[in-house]
C-alpha cells in the first residue's frame, strides 16, 4: 500500500510552472512552424515536379512535332528515342503520344505501372495538369505552325515529391528537436536567474515571518517587476512597523489612561465575564480583580433584570447604553453608579463590551438637594414661581371640574429698596423671612404662599365663595404686609400693593391670571402703595395703552422723532435774554401733539429716559457748536438741561456728559444742569458728590421745582448750585394769593443770602413779572416773555424783550 503524497511532494514551484508553460509554448510553435514548413515543402516539391514535366513535355512536343507533320516520313524510332530521353527522371511513370484524332500514336514506360494510354480528351490547346494526390497527368499539345497535330500526355507519381519531403520533414524535426533541448536547458538557466530575487524575497519573508517585528528588509538585486514588488513589500514592512508602534504607543497610553483614569474602565468578553479592570473600577465596587466575577451579585435585586436587559440591548442593537442603579459594595456600603457600556464586535460578531463606571451617589444626593431647591426658596423655604405656577395649572384643572372659584394675588413691598440700602442686605434677608412667615400665617391653611423672587411674593387663595371673602383675605394679607417689623432694634414698617385676579372671572389659564394680577399690582403701586387693586378689562386698557405708548416712544427714540424747544429765561430787570431751558416736544403722527407731562414720566419708567436725555443734550451740543456768535450776541450764555433721577444716579451719567463736550467741542460753562428738589432728597450724600463732579467739569446747576418738595435748609446749603426755580405754582395765583406772595419772597430772600440767583417759572402776566422785579428776583421764564420755540426761531429773536404799551420800558 504506497504512502500518500505529503503537500510538500505535491507542491509545484513557480520555475516548473514557468517551464512548464515555456515547454509547451515551444512544443505547439515548433509543431506549428514544422507543419507549415512541411506543406510548403510538399507545395514547392509539387509546383517544381510539374514544372520538370511540363519542360519535359514541352521539348518531347516540339521534337514530335515534325514527325506528325510529315506523317509519311514519320519516324518512330526517332519519337521513341524521345520518348527515352525522359528516362533520366524517376518520377515519369508512363508517356503517351496521341495524334489529331486521338489515336495512340506512341508511348514510352519508365517503371512497370498500372497507368494506361487512355485520353479522355483529343483537342487542347495549351498546357494541363491533373493533380489526384497519388498521380499528376501532364498533357502538351502538339503544335506545328499553331494547327494541332497531336497531344502528349506523362504520368508521374509523388514519390520523389514525397521522398523529398519527407527528407526534409526528418531534417526538420530532427533540428527542432535540438533547438528545443537547447531552448529549454537555456530557459531553465535563466528562469532559474531570474527567480533568484524572488527566492530571496521568499527567504528573507520566513525570517519575517519569524520575527515579525524584527528590523529585516529584502533587498533589491534587479530592476524590475521583482524590484518594485521588493519595494512594494518593504513599505508595507515599513507601515506594519509604524502601525506596530502607533498601537503600541496607543496601547499604552491606554493601559496608563485606564489605569490612572477617575473613573471605572472595564472589558467583557462575548460570555458576559470581566477579562479587565482598572484599580478605580476596583475601589467603586469594593472588589479586587480576583473578586470581579461577585460583582452582579452586589447589584440590587429590584436593578438586576434592568441591567441585564440594558446588556442585551446593547448588544441586540449594537449601540451604547447608559444605566444608573443600586449597588452595596462587599462592607455593606450602599452606591448608586453609572454604568456607559458599548459593544465591541468584528466580522465574527459580538466579542464584547468596553465600558465605563461612575460612582454618583453624591450627585445624586446634590440632585435631590436641587429638586429641592427648584421648588422651594432657600431663604424664607416657600415654595417657589416653579412650585407656584405647576401647583395653580393644577388647582385650576380642580376648580373647573367642581365648578369652584380662586384668586392670585401678587405682593410687592413698597419701600424694600430703603430697607436694604438702610439696614444692609442681611437685613433685608431677615426681613423677607419674616414677610413670608407672616403671609402664611394669615392665609388659610389650603392656600399656597410663595416667594416668586426679590420682594414678589404670590398667594393662591382657593375655594373663593364671595367677593367680601377675598375682600377680607386681601386685607388680612395687607395688613400683614403694613404691620412693623424689628429690625436691629428698630420697627421699621415697609408696606405693600397687592394685584388680584380671579378664576374664572377674569381668565381660565394659569399665564392669564398671573399676568392679570401682575397688571393690578402695577396699578396697585401707581396709585402710591399700600392698595389692593383687582384686575378689570378698564384697567387692563389703561395699561395696554401705556405700554402702545411706551412702544411709540421707542420707536420715537430710535427714528429721531422728537424735538428739542428752547424757552427763553430773562434778566427781570432789564429783560435782556440771559439764558434758555432745553424742553424735549413730541408730535406722533398718529395721536398728535403728546403732553410732556404724559412721556417723559413714561420715559422714566420704562428706563426710555436715558436715551431721551442723551438725544436732548446732543441736540443742544450742536446747537450751541452751530450757533455759538449768534447765542452770545442774543445774550443766552448758558442752555439748562433737565435731569431725571435714574440719569443723574446712573453711573455713565459724568462718561457721558465729559465724551459730549470733548465730541462737539462745547465749553462746559455754556451748559446748565436743572435737577428736581425730591430727586436729589432720594441719596442726599451720593447726590452732593455727583454734583460736585458736574461743577468741576465746569457746568452750572440749578434746583428746578423749589418748594415743593421736603429738603431742609441744611441740606440745601451743602448742594452745590448756582441757582434756585421757583415752582410755577407759587406763581400762578400771584398776586392776588398773599400766601404765595410770601412764599415767592422768602424763597427770593433766603437764595440770595445764600449766594443764589433765583428764577421764577411760569410768569404769564404783567402783574406778576412786576412784583416779582420788585422783589428783585434775577431771572423769569414764563408765557409772558416767550414760550417754547424751536431751535430756529430762537436765533430770529431779538436780544431785548420789548412789549407794546410798555410805560416802564
């Protein structure tokens, strides 16, 4: 029984294959180059046979010629000499001569043969020749002056053709047998030198093969298809040995990231069991590497299945995952972790998880801590606007249902500010504490109080039966608010409006009935404070209209839409222009000429007051730039502009002022500053120190409205002012009100024992611009000399005041 061949017995080489393939290239050419030799031979042999014979012939035709012409002296001894003089060629069998009518005249056999004299036809004119492979038939016609005598016909066969050729298929083969021998011993020596790199390239693969990430390279022997595979193969060695190094390199940074990493690393494999952890993995779960295996076991039974079927979605869905549960370490120590898993796989499939753990007990503990705080103020521990809005949307899906009544009232302190700015805001804290603890004593038990931010508070007054019980809820609520407070030693007491809006009364959606009780507040606290006002459609009216009109003024604000008018002031005694006051005009072109008295108190609410005053003192900057010879030879050296409380406090107020001479290139002098008595009483020291900063910058003040508000003389003598104004309504009714005449005098009086010019506001009459010159007040401004003009006109005005009929002039 023989022995199977091994592979490496059945293992064919590629020299082999190459002479194999050499060998029988060499064999079909040499074959085919042999056999169309050989056919060309076998051709040539034939075309020269028929050629010797058809000479042959020919000479025999022409010899007999004469000898059939002259028929009577015919000589057939001499015809058969001719006949034997063919006989030194071995391929004629046979010759027959046959005369004009076909009749054998002669013939001449060369070798016994089986052919006979037999023509098939009498009369031809040129040359035939019948090839039937085994015989060739030559016939000549016999020709004597070109009339036909006879034809001669000679039979040969292919023996010397064939003879012939197969000499020359024996020579043939026998040469292309050499030459294949030598081809292929040739060949062989040349295969073998030219598979010499490729052996070598094959060599130095098995020292690759067995150090694979040895420094070995092939090297290059030729220059060609082999060099550029041997340099094709050492940049794939050259990759492979970079992408060895960069995955080391990964490798390792991954091993120190793993190992040094805040957080839990581990890898699965595709049975579910821990082939790694890092030490941070070890200190969350309380488990070494040799305990890994116990770690689903630690894991809450009520979270088992969930984590199980987080895995398998995991691995169903090839996507990661996320899950969060309960875990008690092997000391007992109870955890809550996050665990971010995703699957690992190949072209085999799932082959793993790689994964990350978190220890978040204490996030979520703060979290819990934050919920907390998201629903209840840390300070006064109310609930708070979150808490308030979700707990009412609830309340008022109740209340539909049982057909039931609530309120939202909103509570806003009236004088927090001062508190904070008297007492400290620590102070303001304890307060509002107190606030709080005080309003859910006074609400019932079922109703929600809530600190909605800063001084708000909001309450949720369910089961509304009548309008008298919310009349008397809100003023136990209002009461609560007004009633004093101690506050370092000292009963402060505050105040505060209420807004109210009823459901369903006056809306159903929990937006609207805050929005509605924020409305009433605003009206609340417009009418001075310490109110309760109830939402209305009137009220909601005013209060759309006010914000048109805010709108309109902004809009007024952002288009250049207002003008800046100039009232002249002049010297009582002379009535020479002295100075003017810039007055801000407004013409909407839809609701008309707009009061003053209407937008500029909206303009100070709505915080539009900034840009008002800016656009009034850059339009008296270019005024006074544009026309500065013209103003001075009116005798206006100075133009007032009026100051709010929130620009005069606000701290850009001095940047802005400074940047506007420096911009329109005005002397300071040429600009006066009014500001209200009530305003500067608000801070009196911070007021002084703005003053005196306006005062260095080289501009004037003056206190506009004097006497109606509450300063003392002793805070009066500390501003820095050049001038006091006499509020017009200690004009109007002069002189017929001796009252106002004694306040306008002592007003007069005590500014110039002060070093104060005076200027009286709203002069309209004769009577009272001539009492008030006798009083020697410095300065009048009223209808009576000139009213507000535009910027224009000011500058057509003549410098002296002249009135008709005028006997004091």
């Amino acid at each position: 029984m023989s022995a199977k061949a091994s592979p490496q017995q059945k293992r064919s080489t590629i020299k082999r294959r190459l002479m194999r393939s050499t060998g029988y290239t060499l064999i079909v050419a040499i074959l085919l180059v042999a056999t169309v030799l050989s056919w060309v031979g076998n051709k040539d042999a034939k075309k020269n046979l028929i050629g010797d014979l058809s000479v042959i012939g020919q000479i025999i035709a022409n010899r007999s010629s004469t000898a059939m012409f002259f028929a009577e002296f015919a000589d057939k001894e001499a015809i058969q000499e001719n006949l034997e003089s063919a006989s030194f060629h071995s391929d004629i069998n046979l010759i027959c001569v046959f005369d004009r009518q076909g009749d054998l005249y002669h013939h001449y056999t060369n070798h016994p043969t089986a052919n006979r004299c037999d023509l098939t036809q009498t009369y031809i004119k040129t040359l035939n020749v019948i090839d039937d492979g085994n015989l060739i038939r030559v016939r000549i016609p016999i020709l004597h002056s070109d009339e036909h005598y006879g034809t001669i016909e000679i039979y040969s066969n292919n023996k010397g053709a064939n003879q012939a050729f197969l000499r020359f298929a024996l020579t043939l083969a026998f040469t292309l047998a050499i030459a294949l021998f030598v081809a292929y011993f040739i060949g062989g020596r040349l295969v073998t030198s030219s598979l010499g790199p490729l052996t070598k390239l094959f060599k130095t693969s098995q020292e690759i093969a067995a150090s694979p990430y040895a420094n070995i390279r092939a090297g290059k022997h030729s220059n060609d298809e082999i060099s550029d595979l041997v340099e094709v193969f050492n940049n794939i060695l050259d990759n492979l040995e970079s992408d060895n190094a960069a995955l080391t390199a990964s490798e390792s940074r991954f091993r120190v990231l793993a190992e040094h990493a805040p957080i839990g690393i581990f890898l699965k494999n595709h049975a579910l069991d821990l082939d790694y952890t890092n030490e941070r993995w070890a200190d969350i779960t309380g488990l070494s590497k040799n305990q890994a295996d116990a770690f689903c076991n630690n894991i809450d039974t009520k979270d088992s299945s969930l984590y199980e079927s987080v895995q398998e979605r995991a691995r169903s869905q090839h996507s990661p995952q996320v899950i969060e549960y309960s875990y008690t370490t092997p000391l007992g120590s109870r955890r809550i972790l996050m665990e971010h898993i995703a699957p690992l796989s190949d072209s085999q499939g799932f082959r793993g998880f790689v994964g990350s753990l978190l220890d978040v007990t204490e996030l979520k503990t703060a979290q819990m801590e934050l919920e907390k705080l998201a629903f209840y103020d840390p300070l006064t521990d109310l609930p708070n606007r979150r808490f308030f809005r979700g707990h009412l949307e609830l309340t008022i899906a109740s209340a539909k249902k049982y057909d039931k009544k609530l309120a939202v009232l909103m509570t806003d302190l009236d004088d927090f500010k001062k508190i904070n700015d008297t007492f400290g805001h620590d102070a303001g804290d304890r307060l509002l504490t107190k606030i709080g603890s005080r309003l859910k004593a006074a609400a019932a038990s079922i109703d929600v109080v809530s600190r909605m931010g800063g001084d708000e508070f909001m309450v949720l007054i369910k089961n509304v039966e009548s309008s008298s019980q919310l009349e008397h809820k809100t003023q136990l609520i209002l009461a609560a608010l007004n009633e004093k407070i101690e506050l370092n030693n000292q009963l402060v007491e505050v105040g505060g409006s209420i807004g109210v809006a009823v459901f369903p009364n006056d809306a159903i959606a929990y937006e609207e009935l805050i929005r509605y009780a924020d409305i009433a507040l605003y009206n609340a606290k417009a009418q001075g404070g310490n109110t309760v006002s109830y939402y209305s459609s009137d009220l909601d009216k005013r209060i759309k209209d006010k914000m048109r009109l805010e709108q309109k003024l902004r809009q007024a604000l952002e288009n250049d839409k207002l003008d800046v008018f100039i009232q002249p002031i002049y010297d009582a005694q002379t009535r020479e222009m002295y100075k003017g006051e810039a007055l801000a005009r407004w013409f909407d072109e839809e609701d008309g000429y707009m009061r003053p008295d209407i937008f500029v108190p909206l303009a100070e609410e709505s915080g539009l007051i900034y840009d008002l005053g800016r656009i009034v003192l850059e339009k008296v900057c270019i005024f006074i730039r544009d026309n500065k010879d013209k103003l001075q030879s009116l005798g206006m050296h100075s133009i007032a502009v009026n100051l709010s409380a929130r620009q005069f406090f606000s701290s850009q107020l001095l940047t802005f002022i400074r940047n506007s001479f420096i911009q329109y290139e005005i002397d300071p002098t040429m600009v006066e500053f009014e500001l209200t008595e009530s305003m500067v009483m608000d801070d009196v020291s911070e007021a002084i120190g703005i003053m005196r900063s306006i005062r260095n910058l080289g501009c004037k003040l003056s206190i506009d409205d004097f006497g109606t508000g509450y300063s003392s003389l002793s805070y009066l003598k500390q501003f820095p002012i050049n001038t006091l104004k006499i509020d017009r309504s200690f004009i109007k009714d002069i002189p017929e009100d001796k009252n106002d005449i004694e306040i306008a005098c002592t007003i007069i009086a005590m500014a110039h024992n002060m070093g104060l010019t005076v200027v009286a506001e709203g002069v309209e009459t004769r009577e009272q611009w001539q009492m008030l010159k006798d009083q020697n007040c410095d300065h009048l401004q009223g209808y009576y000399f000139s009213k507000p003009l535009p910027m224009a006109e000011i500058l057509a005005l003549d410098n002296i005041l002249s009135f008709t009929n005028d006997s004091s002039a």
